[in-house]
C-alpha cells in the first residue's frame, strides 16, 4: 500500500466455494504470517497454495498457534511455509514486523488503497470502544487485540473478505496486528 513493493498474498483452496476468503502477508520469502481462522475451511481442510503478483507457490506446512481456538480470537495467528523461496524481484518483498517493545507510536495510520485514491486514514480506537465492539460482535473482551477504524467509506464488506491480511503504515514495510 503506497510502496513499489507487494507483500500481500491469497490463500488458494482446492474447493474455492467452501473457504475463508483470507490473505496474509509475507514476512520471509518463504514464509506467510496470516489469522489461524483462515487457515481451515469449514470441513477442516488447510488451504494448497498462496498467490502473490501472478505467482502461485505450494504450502508445505500450516503452523498455528498452540493457544488457537476456533471460536475464539485470542491467539488468532498462524505461519505458513512455502514450498520455494519466492526469487528475489523489484515487486515482490517481505514486510517487516512492526518494533514489538513500542505499542504504537501514533494513534493512527495512513494508508492508501492504491497509487491513485487519496490516503486513508486509520484510527486506533479506544480501549473501551474496542471492548465494546468485540463483546457485540464476538463476546469476548482481549487485552492484547487492538482495534482499527476509518472515517473514510471503504468499500463493502472490504473485511469481510481480507481477514488475517495486512494492515501497513503508508510509506513503511512495517505490518501491524
């Protein structure tokens, strides 16, 4: 998002019509950080292969967290490993995971869709307005989830399809969340 390069990718399933409609990010050229949610179908398969800027590569292994529980976000992350390393392009590069000893160091984020559409920016929501949306939504409360928010009328059901995918700072090739 507003860097030459793509660290995105799609999960790629042997059934399109029953998955999770999930991306991830790439973090190693080979290896995915995604949510551990899109990493099983609702008939418990693992996704095959990832796609990233018009390359498809194999998934030799899904590790999730230990803690993960399926109705549950708590510990909602998961590794996949490829089955090559991705070669080493002007478009393709991992993003950086954001410096664990800072929180944040803003309390927002801007970020733009593509090269042409105006920046978005994004809001760290408060604790309580966090809490209050995850007790609606899936009746539990975390410490350790952070919430994300935007002004801007982003299109429709943009993250119902985008789970377990990246969320940068524009002009950084740090992932957050």
């Amino acid at each position: 998002v507003g860097d030459p390069y793509i660290s995105r990718v799609q999960l790629l399933w042997n059934d399109t019509l029953q998955h999770p409609k999930c991306s991830g990010t790439l973090i190693d050229y080979n290896t995915v950080v995604t949510s551990a949610s899109c990493t099983l179908n609702n008939r418990g398969q693992e996704p095959i292969a990832i796609s990233i800027a018009g390359h498809t590569v194999a998934i030799t292994q899904v590790q999730r967290h230990p803690g993960f529980q399926p109705e549950s976000l708590k510990d909602d992350i998961a590794l996949i490993r490829l089955q090559l390393y991705l070669k080493i392009n002007p478009t393709i590069a991992p993003a950086c995971p954001a410096d664990p000893t800072t929180k944040f160091a803003t309390t927002s984020l801007r970020i733009q869709m593509k090269p042409m559409e105006p920046k978005t920016q994004l809001f760290l929501q408060s604790k309580q307005r966090c809490d209050d949306n995850q007790r609606s939504t899936n009746n539990i409360t975390d410490e350790s989830l952070d919430c994300w928010s935007t002004d801007y009328n982003m299109i429709p059901g943009l993250c119902e399809i985008d789970q377990g995918g990246p969320l940068f700072s524009y002009g950084h090739m740090e992932l957050y969340g």
